[in-house]
C-alpha cells in the first residue's frame, strides 16, 4: 500500500518548464541520432531533474534505449551511429570531444534489460569499477561493497557469501547486484533499461521500491514497457514515438490528462 | 496406424544406426592402432628365453649358435615363411638376425647356464656361463652379483677420481706450462709426484680389479675370460621365475625412458628424444599461445570488420593447410639462415665461422613449429572470444572500463577456456609433427640434452633428438629386422604416451577454466 505514498510525494511542486540551473541532472539540447542512414532519434529536446525519477515509455523500436545510451556514451561503440546535438550533465557538454568516457560513465551508471553480472564472486562485481579507477585498498572496498549492497537491499541475504560466483544467486537477486555494481562508483546518474522485464513480480515489486528510494541520492532514469510500472515509480515521464519527443510532462498529468493524442492512444493500448 | 509408426521409427533409426556403426569402427580402428602399438612395444620390454639352436645351414652343414626366438612365424619380404631368431655376439655392432626355415632346426635347448650380457661399451653378447675367476682362481658363481656390485662401485670411484682430482692436476699442469714455470718448482714438482702416485694407485687399483673375470662359452665352442669391469649387467633368463621375469621386464621399461640411446639408436634407450619431444613441445606452446591469442584478439576485438579483415581470416585459415615440410624449409631459410646468421653476425661473431643461431637449433624448430600451429590457435582463440556475450562486455564499459581493461579482466578470462582448446590442438598437432623438425634442429643422436645444469641451462642453439624423428629414423634406416623394429614400435606407445599426457594436462587445465567460467553454459 505504502506504494502511492510516494506517488503523492511525487509532487514537490517541480515545474519542468522553469528548472533552475541546479535541478536539472541532464539537459538534452537538439538531440539527434543516426545509424548509418537511419535516424533514431529526431531533435530531442529534455531536462531531466535531479533526485527525481523519470521514466521513458513507448512502443517497441521508438529509440528509448538509444536515448538512454546516449547519457553514457554507450552508443559510441556501435561502429556507424553519429550523435548531433549536445548533452549536458554537470554543465559541460559530454559530446564535447575531450570529454572523458570513461570517467562519465563512472557519474552515469547503467543497469541493463537482463542481468548481466561478471563470472566471478560477488564480490569482484561489486568492486569491478573501483579496481579499474585503482582502488586498492582493501578498507575502502569492503566498505563500498557493504553500502552498495545496503544500499539495494542484498546485503542481508548474500553477506555470508561474497565470494561465491555471483551466478549462483537467482535473476532478481542480479539484478539487484547489477544496480548495486553501479551504484558502487557512487554516480550522479542511474540509468535503468527495462530492469524488471525480466524478473518475476515479486523481484519487480523489490527492485521497484529500491527505485523509489535511490532518487533520494540518485538521479534515476528508467525505460520501461510497463505503464503501471511507470505510474507506480516516477515522477516524470517522457513519451517516445518513432524517434521523436512527443510528450513530457509530470507523470500524474502525463497519464490521466496527456496533450497528444498519440500519447493517448498509447497509454490506453489503443496504439497500434 | 501402428505399422506406420513402426515405419516411421526405423526411418528414423537407420541413421542413428549407419552413424553408431561408422563411430564403432572408427572406435576399432583407433583401439587396434593403439593395441599394436601396445603388443608390439611391450614385446620390446619382455625378456625372451634364449636358446641353444641347432640347425643345418644352407650347405646342410650343422651348425650351432646362442639366441632369442622373435617370432615363429616372420614373413619375408619374399612372402616366404621364416623363423626368426636374434643373435648377440661379441664385437659385433648389432644384434643379428637369422631366418630359419623350419626344416633347418634340429633343437632348441633352453640351457639354464645361458646368459645375456650388457657390456659397457653398449655391445651385448649371448653366451654360456662357465664360471667366475679371481686371477685365474675359482671363485664361488652363487657371489656374481655381490662382486659385480664391488666392481661397479670400483669402476664408478675411479672414474670419479679421473674427472675430478686428476682431471685437476692436469689443467694446473697445463696452467704452468702455458705460464712457463720452471720445471722443477716446488709447486710443480709436488704436483707431478701426487700425478704420478694417484696415477699408480688407479693402476694397480685397475688391475687388481681386472683380475675378476667371467668364464665364458661361445656358441662357435670357443672359450673366452670377460673381465667383470666391462659388464654393465647380466641376465640368466632361463633362471628366472615368472616373478624375475616381470621384474625384468618393468627394469627395461625404466631402461627404455630413462637411458641413452646406444649401438644407433636400436638399443638401450630413448630418454633425450623423450626429454627433446617434451621440452620442444613446451618451448612451441610458450611461444604460440602469446602471439596467437594477441592475433586473435586483433582480429575479433579490434580489426573493423572490413574485407581486408575477412581476407587476412580467409589466409589465417588456409595457413592450416599449408603442408608441414612448407613449414620446415620456411624455418630452415627464414628463420636458421637469415635470422640466426645475423644473430650470430651481430652477437656471436667471436666464434664465427662456427655458427651458434646459424644452425639448426631446438629454438627455431620450437618456433617453426609455433608457425605451424598459430592457424590453430588463432582460430580457437576466435572462437572463444566470440563465445562471450555482448552484453558482458556492455557491462565492462558502462562501468568506466576502457577497451583494454574490458578486454583484461572479462573477455580474456572467459574465452580462456576457448584459448586452451587451441593450446590442445596445437600440442596435439606440434608434438606428432616430424618433416619439419628434420630441417630445423631434430638429429639421429644429440650429445647433449638441450636443457641441463649447466649455464645458462636452457640451451636454445643445441640441435635436440625427439621421438618421431627416431621413429621415423627406425623405420627407414634400420637394418636388423626385429629388434630395431620392436624398439621402434615402443617409441611410439611412448609418443603417445607424451601426446596424451600433454593433453590431459592441458583438458583438465581446460575444464578447471570451464568451471570457474561456467556462464558459457547458456547463462545469457
Ligand atoms: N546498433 C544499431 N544499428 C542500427 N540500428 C539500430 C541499432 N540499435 C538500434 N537501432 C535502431 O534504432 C531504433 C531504436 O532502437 P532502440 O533499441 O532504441 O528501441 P527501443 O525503444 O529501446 O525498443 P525496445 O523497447 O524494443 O527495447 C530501432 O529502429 C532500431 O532498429
Ligand atoms: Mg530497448
């Protein structure tokens, strides 16, 4: 039940057209993406707020995790996609060329679709991030590894074995231990790609209101097919069709009052 | 409904049938190569009786000789069907072997008193046991292998004192008269007199051990006294009980892998061409596993995939067809004389015009052999590499991981188990490998093992023995019918012997990586 209290607690009186400079976690100027001779995404323009959970919604093949790809870079290892247009995050243009990849993916976690943790123990997964920026010590591993875990409430069942193989736990379980991995770098941003999709309603149900809780600290990002799931966990939500932008608004007015009459049609399943 | 079940069924089964029967005599084929080997090569270790043969020579003369029996049925090159029987004698290089027709035999008398000698020099001789004499005196038979285990000790202490203390002196004395000191310094003379007197000790040391002889009969009726110091050991076959016998045949085995090769490789043992065989394929796999795996992870990870790409995979490919003896003359031109001939030009020149690198080595067959086999590695590695989910790789990068780190700590331990198929193909391939090696470094008989204790140990330029060229030597160049040949065949049981040891090691090394790795088994 507890669940549409934070629904209510949604509202603090964000109002997306007049963000201040502070609140705004990623600004999305013109954003424009193309495979190839294939263009994904047509001129998007957005601000995401910080400490709030946005969600991306729209049908299958509309360029949510093209978008979502963009906020980390990702995309820049697929060998024919060319972005025009700026990303903003932290006030600089991450499609700058001297931008540092690898240190924005440390501020830009991601969580993909299906849980894809590292054959090894909990453990090195968890502090997979931290060895490569050279962290080595071991107090502040342990200590990274504990929070992460707390953090999306997976410490109590796998603290007695951190170092079995990280297969051996169940899909909701890596998931959670994916998020974890992430927030384990202590990012700025999380970007989620369908988490649940794959997982069971009971592991959804957890990891749904482990999504509630991070914005407290994180600003989260989250692309999911599930409307109710949508409705249920963010605070904004933008609608996605074909590449453009078609509505972005609060989540409460985006689903009982939407401008357009595509978002209509989609978030009544009255699309296709 | 049910006949066209039944139908339906057999449709089925014939295949699976016509394919279980094909696996079954592929299965027979390889238990009956691997069974002959095992027969043939085990006759080699098992001690025969040996006979006094009476037979009518050709001139229907009688006559008489001492030997085993290798087979009552050998087939000659002329179809003809032979006895065949091996005969060791004194001075004679190598065993002989004669062909009997049946007809030609009188009798065949197992006599308890014949004896197999080894000698020291590597000759071996077949003859009646008369006695054991001290200067000429009797001594008492039953203590033979007492004082045979004396004698060898005395043999063994002066030849210790040969190459160390008097060995010693000699190099002073050299020293001095390369130094010009005068021949009657004190130093000097006292080093000539403790020369002289050690000299004099291991002379009468010598003879007194010389007065040990064994009383021997030839087969020709002449009676012949071996003095105990040149017999390395001795068998009374005829003596033995079953026991004896098996004891003899495990102490040959151990013989066969672990001591030289003597009288050109048709007897004694084959322990360099083993240690060759082995350290070759050891050097090869250090030296593909590094560049195939490197070449494999350009290709799949970092080549764009454009048709230069598939080209360079097309040609990686074919160079697994490449003939080997290609392979060899390669290594022989490229790598012996233009690279190891500037080698030597640049590092070695003090000893030039002897070539160190100039010549054939176990290094360049090592490395020619690692050409050989990189297709292979390549090719598996790929595979491997290919074998790892993207979406691992995603994971890696989106945690700030660069392309190398990605490749570091996740793919490369994933597609180790893919890497160490290679390593099995390419040990597998290397080890039986023999065209190539007889142009790049492999010899009939190597003084030197090329890795021993002395510096720098490992010795990359040495020319080296190994198995198959052995085999390959035994096959072709042997002259004795049966014995050369027998030895031939237990060479292989032991190459294949090495080939599947090496392999093990290599499959549980393998399945070690599979299960640290298991996600391979369709996690994602
Ligand atoms: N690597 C690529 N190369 C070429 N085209 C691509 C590539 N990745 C995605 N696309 C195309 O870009 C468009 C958007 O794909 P994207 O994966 O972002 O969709 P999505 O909204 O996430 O869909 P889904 O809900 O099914 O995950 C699709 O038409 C897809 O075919
Ligand atoms: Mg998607």
């Amino acid at each position: 039940m507890h669940m549409f209290e934070y629904f209510d607690l949604s509202r603090q009186g964000l109002d997306l057209d007049s963000l201040s400079q502070e609140q705004v976690a990623i600004d999305v100027r013109d954003l424009t993406l193309t495979f190839g001779n294939k263009r994904a995404l047509h001129h998007i323009n957005m601000q995401v707020p910080k400490r709030h959970v946005t969600a991306l919604i729209g049908p299958s093949g509309c360029g949510k995790s093209t978008l979502l790809s963009c906020f980390n870079r990702l995309n820049d290892l697929v060998p024919n996609c060319v972005v025009a247009g700026e990303v903003h995050i932290n006030g600089r243009n991450i499609y700058h060329r001297k931008e540092e990849v690898a240190l924005l993916r440390r501020q830009v976690g991601m969580v993909f679709q299906k849980p894809n943790p590292f054959p090894m123990s909990i453990y090195e997964n968890l502090v997979y991030g931290l060895k490569i920026q050279g962290i080595k010590d071991r107090r502040t591993l342990d200590n990274a590894v504990e929070q992460s875990l707390r953090d999306v409430a997976l410490w109590r069942e796998v603290k007695d074995r951190l170092f079995e193989s990280a297969l051996t736990l169940s899909g909701g379980q890596q998931q959670r231990l994916v998020i974890a991995r992430a927030i384990a770098l202590q990012p700025e941003i999380l970007l989620l790609d369908e988490p649940t999709s794959a997982l069971d309603p009971i592991s959804t149900l957890t990891i749904e209101e482990l999504i509630t809780q991070l914005k407290e600290k994180y600003t989260v990002l989250i692309v999911t097919h599930n409307m109710q799931q949508a409705a249920r966990v963010s605070d904004f939500t933008a609608f996605l069709h074909q590449g453009h932008l078609i509505e972005y608004s609060d989540t409460d007015r985006l689903f009982t009052r939407p401008k357009e009459q595509q978002t209509e049609e989609y978030i009544t399943g009255r699309y296709g | 409904m049910f006949k066209r079940r039944f139908f339906a069924r057999q449709k089925d089964g014939l295949p699976i049938v016509g394919g279980a029967a094909l696996v079954a005599i592929i299965l027979l084929l390889l238990c009956g190569m691997v069974g002959i080997m095992l027969v043939k090569g085990m006759q080699h270790f098992w001690p025969n009786p040996l006979y006094q043969v009476s037979y009518v020579d050709e001139q229907d003369q009688p006559q008489q000789m001492f030997a085993t029996l290798l087979s009552r049925d050998f087939i000659t090159t002329r179809g003809q069907k032979r006895w065949l029987f091996n005969q060791a004698k004194l001075y004679q290089f190598s065993d002989q072997q004669h062909l009997l027709r049946q007809e030609q035999i009188i009798t065949l008398l197992a006599l308890p008193d014949l004896i197999d000698v080894q000698l020291r020099s590597g000759n071996r001789l077949f003859a009646r046991l008369n006695g054991l004499t001290f200067a000429g005196k009797a001594v008492d038979i039953n203590r033979l292998p007492n004082v045979l285990q004396d004698v060898s000790v005395e043999v063994a202490a002066i030849s210790a004192i040969e190459q160390g203390r008097l060995a010693a002196i000699h190099q002073l004395l050299a020293e001095y008269d390369r130094r010009g000191v005068e021949v009657d310094a004190p130093a000097r003379v006292k080093l000539e007199d403790e020369f002289a007197a050690l000299m004099a000790e291991l002379k009468s040391r010598r003879s007194q051990m010389a007065q040990f002889e064994l009383q021997l009969l030839f087969d020709s009726g002449q009676s012949y006294a071996l003095p105990l110091w040149e017999v390395e050991k001795y068998q009374q076959i005829n003596q033995q009980t079953a026991v004896q016998r098996f004891a003899t045949f495990l102490s040959n085995i151990w013989e066969f892998v672990s001591d030289t090769p003597k009288r050109a490789n048709s007897a004694g043992g084959v322990f360099p061409a083993l240690f060759g065989t082995v350290v070759m394929v050891l050097l090869m796999t250090l030296i593909v596993t590094p560049l195939g795996v490197m070449a494999a992870i350009y290709l799949n990870e970092y080549a764009p995939e454009n048709s230069l790409t598939s080209l360079i995979r097309i040609g990686v490919n074919n160079l697994a067809g490449v003939p080997s003896i290609v392979y060899g003359v390669f290594g022989l031109g490229f790598f012996v004389y233009q690279v190891g001939g500037n080698i030597d030009k640049l590092f070695f020149s003090e000893h030039l015009p002897a070539p160190t690198f100039g010549a054939p080595g176990i290094f360049w067959a090592s490395l020619t052999m690692a050409m050989l086999t990189l297709p292979v590695v390549i090719v598996a590695t790929e595979e491997g590499l290919r074998r790892v989910p993207n979406s691992l790789r995603q994971g890696s990068y989106a945690l700030g991981a660069t392309q190398f780190e990605t490749l570091w700590r996740t793919v490369i331990p994933m597609a180790s188990p893919g890497i160490m198929t290679g390593v099995i193909l390419a040990i597998a391939r290397g080890a039986g490998e023999v065209a190539p090696l007889l142009l790049v470094g492999a010899v009939k008989f190597a003084p030197t093992l090329p890795l021993d204790g002395e510096f720098p140990y490992l010795h990359l330029d040495r020319q080296f023995m190994h198995l198959g060229v052995l085999i390959y030597d035994g096959a072709f160049h042997s002259n004795s019918i049966g014995h050369g040949s027998s030895m031939m065949f237990a060479s292989c049981l032991l190459l294949l012997l090495v080939v599947m040891t090496l392999n093990i090691i290599a499959v549980m090394v393998r399945s070690r990586l599979r299960r640290q790795y298991q996600a391979m088994a369709g996690h994602w």
